[in-house]
C-alpha cells in the first residue's frame, strides 16, 4: 500500500490554492467583500429611524448583513460557481486524481470561510466608522457571534456544495441559485424587521437557516431588551444551533452521497 | 499479469447499446490505441475503464482494481495511474508551476515538478497563468497533470485534437520518452497517423464490438495484402496488383534497361484499411 496524504491535510492545501484563485480574480473580489458594505451604505441612508429604543436601523441591518453575507458568499457563490467549474472539466480532472472529495469540500469551506472574516472586518470598519454601528460589548456575545459564524459558513458551504448539483450548466446556475437567496433575504427579516412580516412568511422563513442566522446574529448586536419583541419573546439561542446543525448534517449528506463531478 | 484486463464488457443508455461486448488485453509497457468514429463505443468504453462510468456487465481489472472500487481503495488505485481528459480548462487564474505543484501533492510518489516541466516542454512558462497559454501549451499541461504522479497507466483521451503538425510531432516525441520509462499508455484517437507513429497495438471499435486488435502495419491484413505497382509506359498509366512487387519491379527495370518511368509501388494505406473496416463511415 502506498502511502498518501490524509484528506484533512490536502483539504487544506486545497483551501489555500482557492483562496489565491479567488483573490486573483478582482472584479469578483471587490464585488463580494464590498457589497454587503454598500448594502448597508444605501440603507443606513435611506432609514435614520430608530426601530426601538436605543436601536438604529443600521445596527439591526448589520445583523441581518453579516447573516445573509454568510448565504450570499457560502451557499449562493458554490451553488453558481460549482456548477462552472464542472462545465470546464475542472471537477472530472480532480476526480481522475487520488486527492478525496472531502478534501475538495474542506478547500471549499476554507475559502468560505476565509472570505466571510474579511467581509465582515470591512462591514465591522465601515459601520463603526459611518453608521454609528456599536459592537458588543461583553464576552458571550463575541462566543455566540464567532459560533454562529462558524456554523452558519459551514452549514452555507456544505449545502452550496449540495445544491451545485441543481443547475444543469454553469451559465443558467445563476438564474436558478439567486432568485432563492434574494426571496430568502426578504422572508428572514433581512431587509425588513421580521415581526412586521406577514405570519406565513414567518413560518416559512422559519424553516430555512437564514432566519435562524439573522436572529442569532440580532442577539449579539441588537440589546438583550429587543428579545422581547421577537416572535417567540426570546432570541431562542439553543434552537438556532440545533437548525443550524440539522441543514448542517442535510447539506452534508447530499454533497457526499449526489455530487456531480461531471455534466452527465 | 496485464496491466488492463476486460472481458464481455457491456453498457447501454436505454435502448442504446454504446457498447456491446468488448474483451482487452493490454500488457505493460505496452502503447494500446483505440481507434473508431465518434459513436462506436470509444469513449464510453475508456470512461468505463478509467472508473467514470458505471457498466452493465463484463469484468475489469486495471492493475488489478475494479473501476468501481471506492473510499480509501480507490485512492490507492488513482495513485498509480493518470488520465488525460479531452478538454479541461480550470484554473485559469493559477500559475503553470502552482497547479503542477499542487497536483503533486495528491500522490504518494510524485516525479520531479523540474523534470516534468522540461518533459512537456513548459519550463520557459512555468509563472504564466494557466488562461495565458495557447491551445498546445494547456494541452501539454494536461499531460504534465496526468504524469505528475509517475503512472503505472496513462490514459490519453484525443491527446492531440487541435494541433497544428509541429505540435503533433513534438507532442508524439513527449510520449515516446514516456514509453521508455515503461507507463502503459491506452490512447484513443481518430487520427490515423498517430495510432501509427505511436501504438504497438490497435484495436478498431465500430458498433460498439472491438473488430480487430492488431499492430498498425498488420491491420486489416494491410501487411499480406497485395501491392499495386504503376508504371508509364509510352502514353499510358499501366498498373498491375501483385504478391511480389519487387519482381514486378526487376522484370520492368530489365525490360526498361534501367529506370522505369513514373514508378509507384503503392499499399493501401492504414486510412484506406481503417475506413473499408468500419463501413465508411467516419464522423
């Protein structure tokens, strides 16, 4: 038996060799790590209201950013760009190789994640800088707020990867992928507070993560006195990690067992 | 013990039946091409082999493994060959250097990446990203990939699609100097001038059945079959078909006294052979 390098340890040469494609490609670099940024410029303008007391529209915005930022960079990117990498022959030729599919999926949540830190610093420098965002203040909430990125970039990368085998061509992934995502962010309470929401599209938000991603993120950076006003009177932390796991183990489930290495 | 081993191989795609009972054998060290038009049976049949592709029925062994083998197997089996797909063009913001590299990394004995890069004959580009090179130069990134690994087995997919002459004959040297390090190579091609230039053996696959497993020269009883011979003879092309050209020849040469006008001894060509076998019919 020849002896090869463990899957963790190509995983995370993988990781490193995505993330250099990924910086080299500029205009999608740019594109990425700013746009929460700009989202939150446009509606940090248009809003100055307070939506409680002591609770801008900025800071609730930068919870619902940080959140679907995890949706736009992880499930949204891999479900669009997976599907091109297949058409190009790229998947077929790593396939022929002895590196494992777990390594590519590590390469994957590596560059995810790498990216999310990134965005979030600049969402962080900018909102502190112009939109009179406070960061929070005590220790378990930066230990909620570094947990919840974590999960929630996995979870993102995990069912990116199973999703890619939904589009049938990498140029119609996008029309496929992002009409969900943009649908989502309107149903989780992304751009709107979520308890003026209709009911149905509470329950339905409900079941997906981003909901779960937005309140989570609205108990680190929104005062524990918000908690109030959320549907179940309560950030209901433990139930978050638990549907964060579950789309977790979902997501992974369906990148090991179905994922299309090739177009046919 | 072959290095691939196939017996009744079988696969359908619904009513289809793109291969219909294929046996191979293929010693090491051995140059196998597999010729036949699109449709035969070409493809799905190398797919099959190389572990892409699921069949319906036969055996397999490629070194000794199933194809299908998967988990930690399998990566012992990838380890030891290498495949050149037909296109492939990923990457295109990494490096030449970085990406046969990083390729390395996937095997337990890698060759040399210095060694590598002069074989395929990229080491004036090694720090070119890869959606600078021409069409030639990714092709030959391809085969720098597929032999990073030192292969036992190397599978050559149409490795010279698109390539103007030069690059074709340079491309056939790179794979003589792998024949002499003893990679196994099976090719599948529709130039007919390569499988001659390259193979040891040739196998014909129309229909999805091999027709004839031959060398090159012996195909289609090329070697047996008989020679024409023409000549000019005052205002006329005279031509005769014979067994033995050269007392053809020695009887116009004494009849001539010396050089016999527009001479030509012709054979039919591995071409003319190939398309009799499969019926005309060619993409």
């Amino acid at each position: 038996m020849n002896k090869l390098p463990s899957a963790l340890k190509l995983g995370i040469r993988r990781g490193g060799l995505e993330v250099r494609q990924f910086a080299r490609q500029r205009e999608s670099v740019v594109f990425t790590l700013l746009f929460p940024v700009i989202l939150l410029a446009i509606f940090g303008s248009v809003f100055k209201d307070t939506i409680a007391p002591g609770v801008t529209f900025s800071q609730y915005f930068v919870a619902g950013m940080i959140a679907s930022g995890l949706v736009n960079t992880g499930f949204q990117a891999l479900a669009i760009t997976i599907p091109m990498e297949r058409d190009v022959g790229g998947l077929k030729r790593l396939r022929g190789t002895p590196m494992p599919a777990s390594s590519y999926f590590i390469g994957k949540a590596i560059l995810i994640a790498v990216s999310m830190i990134i965005q979030i610093a600049l969402l962080f420098g900018f909102g502190l800088l112009f939109f009179g965002v406070e960061m929070p203040t005590e220790l378990s909430k930066w230990l909620t707020f570094t947990w919840l990125v974590l999960l929630g970039s996995t979870c993102s990368t995990a069912l990116g990867i199973a999703f890619s085998i939904v589009p049938k061509s990498g140029r119609g992934a996008s029309a496929v992928v992002s009409p969900i995502v943009i649908i989502l962010q309107f149903f989780s309470g992304v751009f709107f507070v979520f308890t003026q929401l209709p009911t149905w599209m509470q329950q339905l938000a409900a079941i997906f993560p981003l909901k779960w991603l937005t309140q989570g993120m609205r108990s680190v950076f929104l005062p524990d006195s918000f908690a109030t006003q959320e549907v179940a009177k309560s950030w209901e932390t433990g139930r978050t990690f638990q549907i964060l796991v579950l789309w977790l183990v979902i997501g992974i489930f369906f990148s090991v067992r179905k994922f299309k290495w090739d177009r046919d | 013990m072959n290095v691939i081993e196939v017996k009744g191989l079988k696969k359908s795609y619904g009513q289809v039946h793109a291969v219909r009972g294929v046996d191979l054998s293929i010693p090491a060290g051995e140059i196998f091409a597999l010729l036949g038009p699109n449709g035969a049976g070409k493809t799905t049949t190398v797919e099959i082999l190389e572990g892409f592709r699921g069949r319906d029925a036969g055996e397999i062994s490629i070194l000794g493994f199933d194809p299908k083998t998967q988990g930690y197997a399998a990566r012992q089996w990838r380890d030891r060959i290498g495949i050149v797909l037909q296109s492939a063009a990923d990457a295109g913001d990494l490096t030449v250097i970085e990406t046969v590299k990083h390729f390395s990394g996937y095997y337990s004995k890698p060759r040399n990446i210095d060694e590598v890069m002069s074989a395929v004959g990229l080491e004036d580009k090694s720090g070119a990203l890869i959606r600078n090179l021409s069409g030639g130069q990714r092709r030959r990134l391809d085969v720098a990939l597929g032999i990073i690994g030192s292969p036992e087995l190397l599978f050559l997919d149409e490795p010279t699609t698109g390539f103007d002459p030069e690059a074709r004959r340079a491309f056939w040297a790179l794979i003589e100097q792998l024949r002499g390090t003893g990679t196994t190579i099976l090719l599948t091609t529709h130039y007919l001038d390569e499988a001659e230039a390259l193979a040891d053996r040739v196998a014909v696959i129309n229909d999805g059945l091999i027709i004839e497993v031959s060398t090159p020269a012996g195909l289609g009883g090329r070697a047996t079959s008989q020679a024409i011979v023409s000549w000019r003879d005052g205002s006329q092309i005279k031509t005769e078909a014979t067994d033995n050209p050269t007392a053809v020849v020695a009887r116009l040469s004494s009849h001539f006294g010396g050089e016999i006008p527009e001479l030509a001894v012709i054979r039919p060509s591995l071409e003319d052979i190939y398309l009799k076998m499969i019926g005309g019919r060619d993409e």
